[in-house]
C-alpha cells in the first residue's frame, strides 16, 4: 500500500486534507470521489515528507492544449494522447493515455493530477469532452494560457531589477558597517577627534553587527519559522494578501495581473458553455492570492442566491469601469463579448503600470543607492577633514 497525500473540497465546499492509502493513484482517486470529494491535489506521500510533484508552468499547457487541439480534430483523444507520449518522453503523458485507454474520460483522468495539471485545464476540457467541441475549446483555453504567460513575465521582468538593485544595496551597506567602519572607530578613537552625529550612529551600528553577529541569523530564523506557521492559518494568510494589494504602486500592479488572469479565464469558460457560478469557483482555485480566492467564493454565493456579478464582484474588484462592463453585458446579454473588453482594459492598465514602474524604477534606486553613500561618505570623510583642521 502507498501513502497519497489530498487536497479536496467537500459537499460543502470546504477545503479537506489529509492521507489515504492506496494500491495506486488511480484506486486512491476513486475512494476520494467515492467519499463525494472534488480532488484537488493528490500526491505521492515519501517518508514524512510531502511529495508534491512539480506543477509545469503555463507554457507547456498551452503547448499541450495547441497541439491536442490540432490533433483532436480528426483523431480520437487516446490515438492524439498516443501520439503525444509518443513524441515527448514525458511520465504524466503515459499514464494520462493509459488511464484513457482503461476507459476514463481525459478529464477523470487529469483530476487525479491535481499537484501537476491546473484546475482550469480539467475543467475547461470536461466542459468540451460534454459540449462535444473539445478542440475548439482546447484552442482557447491555450490563447488564454499564451496571454497568462506573457503577462507574468512582464512582471516579472519588472519588478527583476529593483529587486536585484535593493539586494545589491543592503549588501554593500552591510558589508560595510560589518567589515569597514569598525577599523575607522579605531582610528577615529586613537586621534581623539570629535566625532559629528551622523559618524557616531554609523559607528554605533557597525560595533552593535559585530558584536551581535550571530544575533541577526538566530533572529531571522525564528522570525521565519514563526512565519511559516501563522502563514499556514487561512485567516492570516488571506489578511497579508489583502495587505498586499494596498501597497503602493505594487499592489495596484499586483491586482491589475491577477484580474487579468481572472477575467480572461471566466471569459474562455463563458464562451466554452460553462455555468457562471462554477466558473468562478474555477478561476477561485487559480488565483494564488488568498484574499482573491476567499472573494471571488463569496462572490459566488451571493450568485446561487440570484446576485447579478457585476453586484456579485462589486466588493473585490475596484475598477468601476471594469464593474460598468460587466453590468452592461448583462442587461444586453453579451456578457462574454464585455468580459474580453474588461480583461483588454484591465490588460492596458497593467502594461501602463508596468511601463512606469520600469521607467521609475532605476533612478529612484540610484538615488536611494547615492543617498547611502554620501551619507557614509560624509561620516567618514568629516571627522578625517576635522583632525586635519586643528593639526594645522
């Protein structure tokens, strides 16, 4: 028997973890769903640790969803998933055909993946194998999963170099209150010179990080082992991603990119046929922000109650226009033509955002970076400049 760790919601839609043994992967899925469980994850449990398997990134969904979606069309999905495997020497790709062979549908089948395959890529394929227009449905979800793609990249590539510019500078300062400035005190306490108020702080900061050296480690530890444990309790998790959508500038980028991801995957899902309300359950389970998943699953109850989502979404979305959109493709009924024109909109925003953060981002660093360094330039440079005076 084999250990697999799950992640799955129940009837109730809470989130259900836990530890169950099976044969297999395949048996260990089937007693999941036979308890009325909805997988979210299943894994492969070594020793006392959790196996989760390595979750691919979007660009090889949309290379599997393009190429399934071509061959789909005129092939079964096993003789396509065949031909797949047999091309890329790739496990999951084996066992998705074999499962397929034993008689499940592609979708049952990538449920018991749910550690490897995103949740909107199984539900979006259900939605096509029932639809019957399975590889028109692959054809958009990997256009979604295309624009999914460029867009974390660009953020990604802008927030690099302030980052990196930051890490650069704390560095340097660290090196040299550690290492420099402690050979200057001597100098400055052998000359007996008076030292100005900026050189006596940097002087006290240098002496408190050498003599405190193994302070800092010990401290950073706890501090991330104390970390790691408040981060695991929802309720604390989801109040520092809230806090993370109020800083400035960042988190308005932040929570442009994700509705971004939001709104052009309930948009594929619309045209594709399926249900709003599950949709946003969908695209609830992509959003890696917390708070976004906690309210876009309220936003979906306030919709089983007959709520509107432009009324649904009102207290999570803050774009009015975005809100403005939403509302008029319900009343005209074109709400999937307004959602792709919300998620364009929300689309140019983040570019714009990000435009000016790359073009702010450098000489802001270098400013902070030179106001370092005449600050210590100027604290060591003084009391040198003073003892000099009074020799002559």
């Amino acid at each position: 028997m084999t250990e697999f760790h799950y992640r799955a919601r129940d009837e109730t839609e809470k989130i259900r973890e836990g530890v169950i043994d099976a044969e297999s992967r395949v048996e260990a899925a089937d007693l999941l769903q036979g308890k009325g469980l909805k997988i979210i994850r299943l894994a492969e449990q070594i020793g006392t640790a959790r196996a989760f398997t390595f979750a691919a990134d979007s660009r090889y969904w949309s290379v599997f969803c393009r190429q399934l979606s071509v061959l789909t069309e005129t092939q079964s999905t096993y003789d396509a998933l065949s031909f797949m495997a047999a091309q890329e020497e790739n496990r999951l790709l084996s066992d998705l055909c074999q499962a397929v062979a034993g008689g499940r549908s592609l979708s049952e089948a990538m449920m018991m993946y749910g550690g490897k395959i995103p949740l909107c890529v199984t539900h979006l394929i259900k939605v096509g194998e029932r639809s019957g227009r399975l590889p028109e449905v692959l054809g958009r979800l990997a256009d979604y999963l295309d624009r999914e793609t460029a867009a974390r990249q660009k953020f990604r590539a802008a927030m690099l170099y302030p980052t990196l510019l930051a890490a650069a500078t704390f560095l340097a300062l660290a090196i040299m209150l550690t290492f420099i400035l402690p050979g200057f005190a001597e100098l400055f306490n052998d000359l007996s010179a008076p030292l100005p108020l900026s050189t006596q702080i940097l002087l006290g900061f240098g002496q408190f990080a050498v003599e405190y050296a193994l302070v800092f480690p010990t401290v950073l530890l706890i501090l991330l082992i104390m970390w790691r444990v408040l981060i695991r309790r929802e309720r604390f998790a989801r109040e520092i991603d809230r806090l993370k959508l109020k800083i400035p500038i960042f988190g308005a980028l932040q929570q442009d990119v994700a509705w971004l991801h939001i709104l052009s995957a309930l948009t594929v899902m619309q045209r594709s046929g399926l249900r709003l309300a599950e949709s946003l359950y969908l695209v609830s389970d992509m959003s890696e922000n917390r708070y976004l998943t906690w309210s876009l699953n309220e936003a979906r109850q306030k919709m089983e109650h007959g709520s509107t989502l432009k009324a649904a979404l009102s207290d999570c979305l803050p774009v009015p226009l975005v809100l403005g959109l939403i509302a008029a493709g319900e009343q005209a009924g074109c709400l999937e033509e307004m959602l792709a024109k919300s998620a364009d909109y929300v689309a140019m925003s983040a570019e714009s955002r990000l435009s000016r953060v790359e073009a702010l981002a450098e000489p802001v660093m270098i400013l902070i970076v030179g106001a370092f360094v005449i600050v210590i330039a100027i604290s060591i440079v003084l009391p040198i400049l003073d003892v000099i005076d009074s020799a002559m």
